[in-house]
C-alpha cells in the first residue's frame, strides 16, 4: 500500500533532503586554505617558514632545542598539508 498519498511520491517524502555536510577535517582544511591562501596569510606562512626551516643550529645545540625546533617544523608542515588538502 503507498500510504495516504496515493501518486507513488511518498517514498520522496519521507526522504530527508537537507544538504550533505562535509567531512569536519575537510572544513577545517579549507579554513586553513582561505586563511593562508590570502596575501597577508602568505606572507604570515612564507615568515614562519622562515624563522623555522630556514633556522640553523650550532653544534653545541642541546636535545631539547632540537626537539623543540622540530616541533615547530611539524607545526608549520602541518598547516601547509591543511592548505594542500583543501585545494584538491
């Protein structure tokens, strides 16, 4: 029996059509991406970048600024991988 609706479309009422959402890491990636994709967000990115991959250490640095500094690294590699993710 097709319900009180007799046209055969009831099957489409009880369907709920909202919109899909999207993924939450997907939102947040693309959040990223509009963050940093701006000319001040590039310029914020490309100084970070600076003052972490681009710092040397001597010789004498102790493990703990190392660990430090990779973390730091990581940091920055990450908000880069978020940025990536939303453009594809």
């Amino acid at each position: 029996m097709l319900g009180k609706n007799k046209n055969g479309w009831e099957w489409l009422e009880k369907i709920n059509i909202s919109p899909v959402l999207e993924d939450k890491d997907f939102q947040l990636a693309r959040t990223f991406a509009r963050c940093f994709s701006s000319e001040d967000g590039k310029k914020v990115l490309q100084h970070l970048k600076k003052i972490t991959f681009e710092r040397c250490f001597g010789p004498e640095v102790k493990k703990s600024v190392l660990k430090y500094a990779e973390g730091q690294r990581a940091l920055i590699a990450h908000i880069e991988t978020l940025c990536k993710r939303a453009k594809q």
